[in-house]
C-alpha cells in the first residue's frame, strides 16, 4: 500500500488517548491467509501514547507490551509495531488503527515483514476488527 496522509480530525471534537481505554476482542485475518483472535488491553500514558498488552493467544496470559502513538493530531488514530515469531521466523508488523465514533470499536490496517529466516524480506497484509468487550 502507498503511504497516505489525511487530516482525521473529522467529528472528533474533546476526543482523548483516554477514549481507547478498554479490553478488546480482536479478529484479524492476513494475506498470505492467516487468521486469528487476541484480546487487546488499552491503557492511556498521555495525551499522545497508549499502552497496548496484547494477549496472544487470548486467555494465555502470555502479553506483550507495546506503546502506540497518536498519528498527526487526532487521538482517533494510533500508530504502532511490534515484533513477534519464533527465531527464525521473527517479524515487525506496523499497523495503524481508528477507533470508531462510538469508542466502542477499532479497524486495523497493517503490514509484516520477516526479519530473519528463509523469509527474510517477505511478509504481507493484514486487516483486523476488535470490539470493547
């Protein structure tokens, strides 16, 4: 996907980092196919961070911490990465999300890529949905 830049201010008068606070189901699905669910705990830090504890697989207790930040000046839209994968198989996925009007739902648009292994290089995309539990 190009790189894009959009002014998203749009209906998000008084919107905070706050508004992401919550426990959320995730169901995301990638190209190559891949498909899955995780359970997402978000956590303002301040007016520009969220920190994200992404349980994976959900009801594991296995998380992972990661701070997300604010994209241009609308808290509706975070962007972040993370590493994941056994060795070998490691990769960073950046992704960007937006929260929906109602604060009770959030899209995922991201991309992985390999950062060692046979697949060095290689990666693809992904799409999620995740709901306020």
């Amino acid at each position: 996907m190009p790189p894009v830049e959009a002014d998203l201010r749009c209906n998000d008068a008084g919107a905070t980092t706050a508004d992401w606070n919550g426990v959320y189901s995730q169901v995301w699905g990638c190209l190559p196919f891949e498909l899955g669910t995780g359970t997402l705990t978000l956590t303002a830090k301040d007016a520009v961070t969220v920190t994200v504890n992404d349980e994976d697989p959900p009801g594991s207790g296995n998380g992972d911490l990661y701070d997300v930040t604010v994209v241009g000046s609308s808290p509706r839209s975070l962007r972040g990465f993370f590493f994941a994968g056994p060795i070998g198989f490691r990769y960073r996925e950046d992704f960007n999300w937006t929260l929906s009007p109602d604060k009770k739902r959030f899209f995922q648009t991201s991309r992985y890529v390999y950062q060692d292994g046979p697949n060095v290089g290689k990666g693809g995309n992904c799409f999620a949905l995740a709901s306020k539990q």
